[in-house]
C-alpha cells in the first residue's frame, strides 16, 4: 500500500497545491514561522488529522483537507522532530477534497484551547490506531 499524503488549507483549491511563493497567499511564514517554512516549497503530512490541525491554521473562513500526490522532490521537514510525519515539496497534486464541517472545526478548536495544542492530534492518533472512525470529513 502507497502512503497517503495530506495538505490542509483553504476550500475550494482544485488541480494543484501551489506554493505562496508562486501563488501570493499568506504563508505561515507570514505568521511568525519564518526561518522554518519555506515559501517557495507546501508542505504534506501522512496524517490526516495533522492536515486538519494545520488547515486549522489557515486564515481562511472555510477550510479543507485535501489528499495530495507530492511532485518534485519529497524532503523532510526540518521544523517537524517525528520522522515521516511532515514533508516538503514543490507542489502537489489534489486528488480529493474533503471540506472540515463547521461543527467538527469548532469542536477541534475547543479541545485544543482547552489542552495543550498537542493533545487533539495525540487523541485522534490513538483513535486511527485502534481503528475507530470518529465521522469526521471523509473515509
């Protein structure tokens, strides 16, 4: 089995996931994570609930977590300390979308103001490793 990679960002993107560098959409670079994200790379992640975490993030109203195929060069990220967690590419290919509901969006802030911000994507891992589905944004 291939391993699945996740990209969390705005709604609505289709075809590619570019990098701000060459689309001019805010960065997390922007926000204070410059000298750790590179503007000119996206970056992936093989947990889903990772990508959530980090569409989470973005400055857009509605949010997306879209399963990708890298293109280019896969590297590791540098800024992430757990091996085959996080990567960075050129671009990546959307293969689908699957758009976080309001009600789990508000539920995942909630846990996480309420916890350290580790703690939602902790309790989720230990649910995708027991094999419960929570009916979250897709399979």
């Amino acid at each position: 089995m291939s391993t699945a990679y996740w990209h969390g960002g705005p709604r609505g993107l289709s075809g590619w996931i570019l990098p701000p560098a060459r689309t001019g959409a805010p960065s997390t670079a922007d926000f204070g994570a410059e000298g750790v994200c590179r503007r000119d790379r996206v970056y992936l992640t093989t947990e889903r609930v990772a990508a959530e975490m980090f569409a989470l993030m973005c400055p857009a109203e509605r949010v997306s977590v879209y399963l990708v195929e890298p293109v280019g060069e896969l590297e590791a990220d540098p800024d992430v300390d757990e091996p085959g967690l996080s990567f960075q590419a050129e671009k990546a290919r959307i293969l689908r979308e699957f758009p976080m509901i309001h009600a789990r969006r508000a539920a995942f802030i909630a846990a996480t103001m309420a916890d350290p911000p580790e703690a939602p994507l902790a309790r989720a891992a230990g649910r995708a490793q027991d094999g419960k589905q929570d009916g979250g944004t897709g399979p």
